[in-house]
C-alpha cells in the first residue's frame, strides 16, 4: 500500500502546492502560457514559475512546446483527471474507514447498554 | 479542480467517548485501519500501523484534547520513527456530540508537502551544491594566481 502511495505522492505533491495550484489556474483560464507571462499574473518569479512548471510537468499536469525561442505551456486534461480521481480514492477510503468506525462504535455502545440493563444476564454470560 | 484537503463526517449513533476509544486505542485501530496497531497516545508519541501484507506506517501525534480532537503526522515516503516529519500528511480527527450520538469529522491536508516537494528541495541542494562549486572554482582560481604571484621573485 506504500509502495502505491508512493506512486501519487508526487502527483498530489505537484498539485496541492499553492502556488502551483495559482499556476494551474492561470493556465487554465488562459490555455496556454509561457513562464513569463505566468509571472506576470502570479506574485513570483519567472524563475521560480519555471521550477514549478518542471514539477507540473514531471507530474503529468502540464505539457510544453517550443514556438520559436519560446516554451508554451498547456494543462494536461489527463494529468488533472488522474490527480483528481487519485484524491477521490483517498476520500473513498476515509468513507470506508470512517463507516467501520461507525459499525464498532455503534456495536460497542449496544453492547454496553445491555450489559446497563441487564447486569445479572451479562454474569450468566461470562460464568 | 483538484481538491487540496479531504474532508469527510459521519453520524455515529454512540457516545462520544465511546467513538474516542474506537480512534484511539489499538485494539480498535487494528480492525478499522491496519490489521494491528501499537499506540502511544501522547503528544510526539509513535503509532505503528501495520499490514500483514503491506508492513507497517508511522503516524505521530500532533496534538489530543480527549475526547474532542486528535491530529496525527502520517508519515510518507518509508519514513519510520526517529525519523522528523519532513514527509507527511495531516490527518485531524474532530469529535463533536449530537443528540444522543456523535459526529466525527477527520480531514487530511498537507499533501503539497509530499515528495514533489522533496524533489524541489534535492533540487535546491543542488543549486546550493553548484553555486559553492563556482565560488570554489573562483576561490582556487583566485588562491593559485596569488600564491603563484607571491612565489615569483
């Protein structure tokens, strides 16, 4: 189970960050970017947007081509949509936990308000 | 887009204290978690979660306040105890009474910090590494020319 967690890490990693969520949305709201027009829109440097680019890219999240002595960035619907199930994975399985809790919390507390009520059963039970 | 912190509730027809020992003590954790569990419930205190087939994952508790809270570091990336949390999740369990049950809310954040960020932060001390060996080169340059300089007669 680590070892797969591992494998998303690093796409959570990409995508939960602040600022590379900023970049993300700028990118998405303007289908694509370069490094420095991102940096005009975003309270960084180009070169720290172009670090987070590298992350986003490395991840699956953005794609980039070269027009002329420009990178234009695009987002990558895929790389988002994965990023996005493997979160709704990890909700899915607080659900799963979060109802066993409820099944043993709930039969525990059934169990000690019979032995409330019937204390002299609960004996019998246990001689 | 994608969400940055989980969130999930559900009503538990149980007392609070009752909901409280079902998250907190081992015997319990190991049937809704893991398949065995070894806690020390204290703040810094170590929980060894462990799979028969997976093995074990580390949390820490960050902060308790029975019956009503508890936050632990879920430890990432094969991190084990000992190890500081330099990669880790946040999971916060809250505990809050309604009518005769309990609402129990547990929200998971922090993954922003996971291993991209290490990556970024190896990157980092790369940076760091070739930047000191520019300034070396330079100080080498810089020491040879002198000592050279002050060797000629």
């Amino acid at each position: 189970m680590s070892r797969q967690a591992g494998d998303v890490d690093e796409l959570w990693a990409a995508v939960a960050d602040p600022t590379r969520r900023q970049v993300l949305d700028v990118l998405l709201a303007q289908g694509e970017a370069t490094a420095t027009t991102l940096a005009r829109e975003l309270p960084v440097t180009r070169q720290a947007v172009a670090k987070h680019l590298a992350v986003l890219d490395r991840a699956g999240l953005v794609e980039s081509g070269r027009r002329g002595r420009e990178v234009r960035y695009v987002v990558r619907p895929q790389g988002l949509d994965l990023a996005a199930r493997s979160m709704a994975r990890v909700a899915a399985q607080w659900d799963q936990r979060l109802t066993a809790i409820k099944q043993i919390a709930e039969s525990t507390a059934r169990a000690k308000s019979r032995d409330q009520t019937h204390p002299d059963q609960t004996k019998e039970v246990s001689r | 887009m994608v969400p940055e912190r989980i969130e999930r509730e559900i009503l538990i027809e149980a007392p609070r204290e009752v909901v409280w020992s079902v998250i907190t003590e081992p015997e319990h954790v190991g049937r809704w978690f893991s398949d065995s569990a070894a806690i020390d419930l204290r703040p810094g205190g170590e929980l060894t979660l462990t799979w028969d087939e997976h093995g074990p994952v580390y949390w820490r508790v960050e902060r308790i306040d029975p019956p009503r809270f508890v936050s632990f570091h879920w430890l990432r990336g094969g991190q084990g105890p000992g190890d500081p949390e330099l990669n880790s999740t946040l999971v916060e369990f809250s505990l809050a009474e309604e009518g005769q049950g309990t609402r129990l809310r547990v929200v998971e954040s922090g993954f922003g910090g996971l291993a991209g960020s290490e990556e970024e932060k190896a990157q980092d001390a790369e940076e760091h590494r070739r930047g000191w060996e520019l300034e070396l080169d330079e100080l080498r340059d810089y020491v040879s020319v002198h000592v050279r300089g002050s060797g000629q007669p």
